[in-house]
C-alpha cells in the first residue's frame, strides 16, 4: 500500500511539475516582450523624418509619433495574442488605428495606419536627437511668410501669408487670399509685410 501512494505522490508531482513548465512556457513566448519596441524608431530611407519614440511610464506603453509638425502620445496595449502592440489616436475626423509588429528576422517593426504599412529601423537616442534638429532646422515655416502671386491667373492678386506672434510654427501662419487655389511664385522675398 505504501508504494502505491509513493507511486501516486510521484505521478502527481511529476503533473503539478508539467503544468508549472508549461505555464512557464506560454507566459514566455505570448510575445509580450515591451523592451523589443521600446526606443526610437525611423522609416528606413529617410533622413528627414522624426524618430517614432515607445517608452514605457508608470508600467504603461506609449507611442509618440509626428502628426504633421504636432507630437501626439497614445497609450498602447498589446493584443490578446501579444503578438501586436495596438493604439489609437483620436481626431475630429474620428480615430486613427495604429499596429506595430516586431519583426524577429530583420529586427525591425511594421507600423500599420489606415491600410498602409510601413518598416521601421531602430537608432539610438543621440541619432534621434540629431534627426530631429535636422529635421527642425530643414523645414523653415518662415519661407512661406510674404506675398505670393498665382502665375496661372489673368489678375495678378497676390496671396499673403502672415504669421501670428512670434513663433515660428506652421498652425500660427495663416493664409490671406481672395482666389481659392493658387502655384505661384513668391512676389519679393526681401519684403516686410
């Protein structure tokens, strides 16, 4: 009687040991791997973009992306599979749903927007710090400033563009025109207006 409970605890152990390993396993490889997408991020062939940043604050995931010179951080989760970290940026116009892949092979990731992919390189810190300066320095939102002319119409009216305060941001120039549309020429850029 006594070997058959020792064979009974052995076998039972042996089951509670398999379970343990095996839950140990399927927590290991759901994929739910934060630090392989955390740092910044850059689209492969361009020098002039803004680095994609994922960090992690306060054990939460964050994306912080460039929307058009304006910096927006959305909260990010993964998938149920882990398989996928998943955000979404709220608009106006309604929500914009981000998927970000991690790809083993090539060590990079696959960000999804609005049916359109696109690969991702991993860069240092000080590299996104530099493309950034580059990036601000490249694009001048003060060469727009002054009087421009439509050279396709017949009257030669000129489109202003003029910048509010001090600040040189794309959101504090607005645009003065009596036509609609215009491809024209900068009327003298040496002007103060």
């Amino acid at each position: 009687m006594r070997t058959n409970n020792c064979i009974i605890k052995t076998f039972t152990s042996s089951i509670f040991k398999l379970l343990i390993a095996m839950l140990v396993f399927s927590a290991c490889s759901s994929g739910k791997d934060p630090e392989k997408y955390m740092g910044y991020w850059v689209e492969g062939n361009s020098d002039l973009t803004i680095p994609t940043e994922i960090k992690k604050q306060a054990g939460k995931l964050f994306i912080i992306a460039d929307n058009d010179g304006e910096k927006i951080e959305m909260p990010a989760t993964f998938d149920e599979d882990g398989k996928s970290l998943n955000a979404k940026h709220l608009t106006p116009a309604g929500s914009l749903d981000m998927q970000v892949v991690y790809l083993e092979d090539s060590k990079r990731l696959k960000i999804t927007m609005a049916n359109s992919s696109t690969e991702f390189t991993k860069i240092s810190e000080t590299e996104a710090k530099e493309r950034t300066k580059k990036v601000e320095a490249f694009y001048d939102p003060d060469f727009l400033i002054g009087k421009w002319i439509n050279l396709k119409a017949t009257d030669l009216d000129p489109i202003e563009i003029r910048k509010d305060g001090n600040k040189s941001e794309l959101s504090k120039i607005n645009l003065r025109t009596k036509n609609k549309g215009f491809s024209g020429l900068k009327s003298n850029p040496n002007a103060s207006y």
